[in-house]
C-alpha cells in the first residue's frame, strides 16, 4: 500500500493507518520487527521522515516500540481493565517514572493514569486502562 500525495489526510497519518490497518489483520505479529524505516518508504512511496512520524503516532498510541540498534516491534496487546472511580476523585495523567515503566512493563511514550481519593494515590498504565464513574456519581450528574 503506497500513500496517496493528492489526499487530504496528512501523509504520516496515512503511514500510521496504513500500519495500523496491517497490525489489525496481522500482518504483523506482536513482537515482530516491522521492516526498517528505508523498506518502509520505498514500499509506501514516501520519505524516511514521513514514515518516522507515522512511527511516532503509533508510538504515541502504544502499538509499536521502537528499540535503538533493534528496530520497531510491535507492542504486545495486554489486556484493558475498567476501574471505577470513586465520587470525588482526581484524575490526572502523566509520564512514568523509570521505575514504573519497569513496574507495570510500560513501553516508551505511554502515560500513567494517577487517580487519588482518600488520601491515596493508585497508578494505572493508560494504555490497558479504562476509567468509569461510580454509580452515585452518575446519579448525581443526572439530578
């Protein structure tokens, strides 16, 4: 699949779809090098530059880790959690310290979700995580 120069659709974003759609079928297998950024522009009929950026999107969204002197694999699926969010709490995101990326085996370029109520603070990886208010708090929002 080669970009289409005419498109309204910026070109990287056409590199990440065009990746992404190949992930999706599996074309390419979790773990697996995706062919190197010189393969990729000559079978896409784009520059290098184009390609990193389309990398970096799909980077930013967790589907690819790219591993300097390796390559870019693509990222494991891990499994997506709901967690309830208790009335009242904060929710804020932010990059992870070395040690949680360690912890909790986040690749590079995805953020932490750190919801704090009570006086506690929990740490969830944002790319396996999705946040639901609790019931009271819907009703609330309702009255």
């Amino acid at each position: 699949m080669t970009v289409d120069r005419t498109a309204y659709e910026p070109m990287y974003r056409q590199v990440a779809r065009i990746l992404q759609e190949r992930i999706d079928e599996g074309a390419y297998l979790p773990g697996e090098l995706l062919p190197s950024e010189r393969e990729l522009a000559i079978g896409m009929g784009a520059s290098k530059d184009t390609i990193r950026d389309g990398l970096k999107v799909l980077r930013a969204r967790g589907r690819v880790v790219t591993v300097k002197g390796v390559g870019t694999k693509v990222a494991a699926r891990h499994e997506v959690q709901e967690h309830q969010i208790p009335p009242g709490a904060k929710v804020t995101a932010r990059m992870p310290s070395r040690a949680e990326r360690r912890r909790f085996n986040i690749p590079e370029g995805i953020p932490v979700l750190v919801v704090e109520s009570a006086g506690e603070q929990v740490v969830l990886p944002a790319d396996r995580a999705v946040l639901r208010g609790s019931e009271e708090s819907e009703t609330r929002r309702e009255s």
